[in-house]
C-alpha cells in the first residue's frame, strides 16, 4: 500500500469514526434531554427563583422598607431617667403591668426591663414567652433589639452627662463607611449574604450538575448492559466511538441543563435585586463563567469517563451506584474545606485541592468565585492537571469499556482491569 493510500485509509477510519460518534452522540442526547426528569430537573432552578419571586412579592411587598426600617422593641423604664430615642429607632414604652398582659396575650414577644437602679445597676431583664424555646427568627430580632437598645442607653447617659448633641452623636456613630473603587468611584458595599452564600451555591450547582451529568453516562451504559442493547449497538457500532458518542452527547446534555440554569441566574439576579438588596451587590463576571465552563467540561470528561469504566465493570446498576459513589465523594471534599478558601485562600490544602484533578473543578470554582482577580498561576496548573487526567481517564475508560462490557453477572478481575488499561489483555 502506498504513502498516500494509506493517508486515505487513516482519513477514511477518521471519518469513520467521527461519523459513529456523532450518530451515538445524537441519539443519547435527544433520548436523555426528552426524558421527564430531565426537564423537570431542568425547570426546578427556573421555577424555584420564580416562586421566591412570587412569595416576595406576596409576602414581603415592601421589603426594601422593611429592611431599612427601623427596630421596634418595649421597654418597661423603672429607672425614672428620660430616655433619649435617637432618629430612626421605634421604642414603645410600657408600664410593667400592660406588658405583662400584651406578652400573656402574644401581642408582644418579649420586652426588656430597666431596673430601677439603672445605672449602677445595669442588668437589663428580657421578659419572653415562656411557651416556646427562640427561633432563629427570635435570635435574630433579639440581636438587633439589643444592638438598639445599647444605643438608647448610650444616648440617655450622654444627655445626663450634659453632652452637646453633636458629640453624642459623634460617639454614637464615631464613622461611616462608604466603599469605592481605586478610581475613586462609589462601589457598592459588600454584602456577607452576596459575597458567600451565593458564590458557594454556584460552586453547588455545577457540583451538582456534573454528578447529574455522569450519572446520565452511568446510568445509560448499566441499563444497555442489563437489557443487552449494547450488543446490538457492538453490531454497528464499535466500542470506542460508542462510548466517545455517549460522553460526548451526554455531555451536551449537561451543558444544555447547565446553560440553561446559568442563564435563569443572569436573568434573575437583577429582578431579585430589586426585591433583596444584598444581592444587588453580587455580580458574575464574564471572565468566572467562562472558566467555570471549562472546569465543568474538564470535570464532566474526568467523572464521565470514570462512571462509563465503571458502568462497564460493574454486573449491575446497584453495584455501580455503590462504586460511582466512591468516586463522587471526592468531588465534594472541596466543599467541606470552605473554611479553609474564605479564610486563607493561599492554604497549601487549597492549593493542593486545586492541583489534585478528582477535586480540581469544585476547589477551582470556589476559588473562583471568592477572588476578585483569578490567581492565573494555579489556574493554569489546575487546568494542566485536571486536562491531563482526563485524557488518561478517557483513554484507560476506553480500554475497560472495550474489555469489559459483554461481561454479565461478572466482576472482572483486578489483574484483568490493569490488563485492559494498559491494553496487554
């Protein structure tokens, strides 16, 4: 056979190739992307941010007053000094008797007692129901009751020390903090809620999306083993552009649900915004999106290729759930370090989590999302190392795939398994 025949048989096993790839692919995708719990798995994020939106607007339609509002609380003065109520604080005072008989009546919570004594005296009772232990509710108004009530106080004993109004103001508030930007532009002030829970439910859903992912190849390679639809499909298809077919088009799958949900977070973050404050201040930069599809596509080829090995080795679905959630653990560890990525970003266990590829995309996108500028050093070295591995992962998960796949009922050996990894069996 001469040189440029054998170019053309090379070409022609190429296409080949990509041909039978293609058709998998697209059969596995319309199959996954049709089933019910696909679309409704999809529609889950889309109609939960709109029924939060719809229970806002229901329940709390005027939350942004709400949020500035300032804080209620009763108080029973037995201290016989004037308390001085600072702008912007709501304080109703009682006799002990009334607010005894609203607290028995549930129409006040609780309502604190200054003592008599006050303020050589200075311990300040809190009369609560005594039917119920605090929710977090509770916990929370209580905490900002106290804060107002320090204030009050603070003020009180300002005005009897005979302290000009500005200075006790002064003391009162000694600063206010405005953020802005190095070009001296107003920026919008950091917000806990903003800056770490939603960061860390991004890293959650796609986490959680290149589990669903993989579990879409798992699930398709054990139910075409146990129902001997494969064979069929070895009849046309061989082994290793049908498994590149199905990463492949399972993969667009999770990309499409992926797509979709991300977009449903772009659209809704400005309307829930308007409604939620804190979230004003949280924006998702072109720049984390993009390096967080790569990571998820990194990742989905890295899981994916594990789980199809696996759906391969194991004699059933049951079997292959218990060993594919061996290797799913290690996609969450990052998750129970993220202690470790608000505190100290530079962490060695960071970096190490970011380096090693079973944990490089959740510790990525964490990193990710808390920094305001990617550290491109470990960004690149993640990516190198996570890349690598998953071409060797698809590579040995072809092999076991081609070895392994007619066996029914069997567990393979560990001999036979490094025997087809390292294509000597």
């Amino acid at each position: 056979m001469s040189g440029s025949q054998a170019r053309q048989a090379r070409a022609d096993r190429r296409r080949s190739f990509l041909r039978l790839a293609a058709l998998v692919a697209r059969r596995d995708y319309l199959r996954t992307v049709r089933r019910r719990g696909f679309i409704v798995g999809t529609a889950v994020l889309p109609l939960a941010i709109a029924g939060l939106l719809g229970l806002s607007v229901v329940f709390a339609p005027g939350f942004e007053e709400q949020a500035a509002a300032p804080p209620e609380m009763a108080l029973v003065n037995e201290s016989g000094l004037q308390l001085v109520i600072p702008a912007g604080y709501q304080v109703r005072q009682y006799e002990q008797a009334e607010a005894r008989e609203q607290l028995r009546d549930g129409r006040l919570r609780e309502y604190y007692i200054i003592p008599a004594d006050y303020p050589s005296n200075r311990a300040v009772l809190r009369a609560v129901a005594a039917s119920r232990g605090p929710g977090l509710e509770d916990v929370q108004r209580r905490s900002t009751q106290q804060q107002a009530l320090a204030v009050v106080l603070r003020a009180t004993l300002l005005e009897r020390q005979e302290i000009p109004p500005d200075v006790a103001t002064g003391l009162l508030e000694p600063f206010l903090i405005d953020d802005t930007t190095v070009d001296g532009e107003g920026a919008p002030a950091p917000s806990f809620n903003a800056g770490f829970m939603l960061p860390y439910a991004f890293t959650f859903l796609f986490v959680m999306s290149i589990f669903i992912t993989s579990g879409y190849l798992l699930q398709s390679v054990t139910e075409e083993k146990e129902n001997r639809v494969v064979e069929i499909l070895l009849s046309s298809v061989p082994p290793l552009p049908l498994m590149t077919g199905k990463i492949v088009g399972l993969g667009a799958a999770g990309l499409t649900q992926v797509a979709i949900w991300v977009a449903t977070a772009l659209l809704a973050l400005p309307l829930l915004g308007q409604r939620f404050p804190d979230l004003a201040a949280f924006e998702i930069r072109p720049l984390v999106i993009a390096l967080a599809m790569v990571f998820f596509v990194l990742g989905y080829l890295t899981y994916g290729a594990i789980f199809a090995a696996i759906g391969a080795l194991a004699p059933g679905a049951r079997e292959a759930q218990q060993y594919s959630g061996f290797f799913g653990f290690f996609a969450v560890i990052p998750l129970i370090f993220a202690g470790v990525f608000l505190t100290d970003p530079a962490s060695p266990i960071v970096v190490a989590l970011a380096i090693i590829p079973l944990t490089a995309p959740a510790a990525m996108l964490q990193i990710l999302a808390l920094t305001f500028e990617p550290p491109w050093p470990l960004v690149v070295a993640s990516l190198a190392s996570l890349g690598v591995f998953a071409v060797l992962a698809a590579v040995a998960a072809a092999r076991v795939f081609r070895a392994t796949l007619l066996l029914y009922g069997a567990r393979p050996s560990l001999r036979g398994v490094v025997g087809a990894i390292t294509a000597r069996g």
